[in-house]
C-alpha cells in the first residue's frame, strides 16, 4: 500500500504540485508495491536511523522522499531536487 503525507494531498488541491507529476509519481509507487524490487527505478537510500531507512526517488528534475514499513511505502515529500531536501530535514 502507498500513503502519502498530507501535505502532497494539499499541494496536488491547491495546484502547486500538478496532477500529472504526482499521476507520474503514484504509477511507480504502484509499481514498487507490487514488485517489491527498488532497482527498477532511481531509487537511492539516504538515511539510516534506528528506526527506518529513508529513501529517494528520482523522475528528472523532482525528487520523493519516502519510507518503507510493513511492506508498505510512506512518501513523505515530492518536491524538485532544489527544494525537496530542505524540506525533508
């Protein structure tokens, strides 16, 4: 399953995240869901706590923040490279 912060289903209401990216984004999340298998596309780790591990997803410019607990994934920002990672700390 994918869950998503509400903060990206604010942004895809007002507008300041298209429907389109975030259709984009929500199609290799579904993906990843079903699959299982992070190499299918540009996915990196980030950061390892004690609790989880963090990792991002790269579509061209824009970057999603997300986690992995129970088998399912928690998106926690989508934003472009510049800006994502400022929000995400």
């Amino acid at each position: 399953m994918v869950y998503y912060e509400g903060s990206i289903n604010k942004a895809v209401k007002k507008g300041a995240l298209p429907k389109d990216i975030f259709k984009r984004f929500n199609n290799v999340f579904i993906s990843l869901d079903t699959t299982h298998d992070l190499g299918l596309f540009d996915v990196k780790r980030l950061k390892t706590s004690d609790e989880r591990s963090y990792y991002r997803l790269r579509k061209g410019k824009l970057r999603a923040i997300f986690y992995i607990e129970n088998d399912d994934y928690y998106v926690i920002s989508i934003a472009k490279r510049e800006e994502v990672y400022q929000k995400w700390e």
